[in-house]
C-alpha cells in the first residue's frame, strides 16, 4: 500500500498547494476505496465501473485545477464541478445498491465519507465566495457583457 503523506509532502511548491487541502486528499482516498471495491466485480459492466471512476476521479482533479488556476472565480467554478462530480459518483453508487450489486453496510460507510467531503468542498467555495464577494472583482452575476451588448442593441433598434 502506498503512503500517501510521504508523495503529498515532497516535491512542494507553490502549484501544488492544493495537496494541503483535506478536502483533495479525502476525495483522493474516496476514489480509492470505490475502485476497490468496483473492480474485482463481475456483476457491473467495464462500462459501468469506467463511468463510476470516472465521476469518482473527476472530483479531486477538479479541485486541484481549481486552485491551481489562482482566480477566485474559476476555483469557485472548478470546486462547484467537483460538487457535480460527487453527485454523480453518488447516483451512480446508490443505483447499484438499488439492483443489490453492492451491499447496503459498504454504501453506508461510503455515504459517510462522501457526506464529509461534500460538506468540506461547500464550505470551501462558501469560505471563497464571503472572501472575495464584497471586492472590486467580485460580481454576482455571470453575465458577459461582450456577449449581451450586440443583442441588447438589437433589442433597443427594433
């Protein structure tokens, strides 16, 4: 079994500050535990179980790419991805616990652990969005206005 810690503390810099984040490293460990326990199964098509690792990995790498892209809003945007990414892996995990091909005990102690990171990546982007709403750079809306002008103009033309 490979430690995790050691990989995570060397090689730092400033890029890869996101392996501090508890969120990331649970996420890392969640998709571990799932492709555990989907890949020895018979009972799931290869299909099934690339579409579960598939939503499963997408959360941490949406995390790090968030923070590795230093602007508050795309980190907001990338961490709401992962969000959806989980929702995802969820649905596609309890649909298995609906046709009994995994068992109900191992879905718990994964809904535990999605639970938690769910929690950790909406306080997160909360965390980000209080921060950062009240500056200059800050807008609620995602309205770009390079895109609206030309049709607003046509609006007030006819």
């Amino acid at each position: 079994m490979v430690d995790l810690d050691i990989i995570i503390n060397r090689n730092k810099n400033l890029n890869r500050g996101y392996r501090k984040l508890k969120v990331w490293i649970e996420s890392i460990e969640l998709f571990a535990f799932v492709k555990k326990k989907i890949k020895p199964m018979k009972s799931i098509s290869f299909k099934t179980k690339a579409q579960i690792e598939d939503s499963g990995i997408s959360a941490p790498s949406n995390i790090a790419e968030g923070y590795s892209r230093r602007y508050i809003k795309e980190t907001i945007q990338y961490n709401s991805i992962a969000l959806a990414s989980l929702s995802e892996n969820y649905t596609q995990l309890i649909a298995l616990v609906a046709s009994d091909d995994i068992e109900e005990e191992w879905f718990e102690e994964y809904d535990k652990k999605h639970y938690s990171i769910e929690n950790k990546l909406i306080k997160y982007n909360r965390s980000l969005v209080e921060r950062f709403k009240n500056s200059d750079e800050w807008r609620t809306d995602y309205q770009v206005s390079e895109i609206i002008e030309p049709y607003l103009q046509k609006e007030k033309n006819n």
